[in-house]
C-alpha cells in the first residue's frame, strides 16, 4: 500500500461546481512531490458548510488505485 499526503482547503463555491457537474476531479500536489488526480466524490464524507478544509492521507494499492480518504488533521 501506498500513502500520499495533502492540504485541502476549498471553499463552498468551488464545491457548487461539483454538485453542477461542472467538475469531477480535482489535481492536488501531494507532500511527496507528486501531482496526483482524485475523483471529487471521495471527498464528499469530509464537505461541510465552509467547504473542504484539512489535511488529508489518500492510502492506495501499490498500482495506485483508490483504498481510502482520511482526515488527518
């Protein structure tokens, strides 16, 4: 297994274009020097009021396919 870890911060109106469909993934560059590609709807259990705000690990298999989303922070 993998891990990769980020900051996230967007706000409400970033995550509108979400739920209107006029994004579906989302670029973040990870501690680890990487640039890596995540579908939005894996952050939907983390989405508040204010939007999206943390720090996050993305655990993946060794073939880098999704296994799970925590906030860490």
């Amino acid at each position: 297994m993998k891990q990769f870890t980020f900051r996230l911060s967007l706000s409400s109106e970033e995550i509108m274009l979400m739920y209107q469909g006029h994004v579906r993934r989302l670029v973040v560059r990870c501690e680890q020097g990487l640039t890596l590609e995540l579908a939005l709807e894996k952050l939907r259990p983390f989405i508040s009021i204010s939007g999206v705000h943390g720090y996050f690990r993305l655990n993946t298999q060794d073939d880098h396919r999704f296994v799970s989303l925590e906030r860490i922070k």
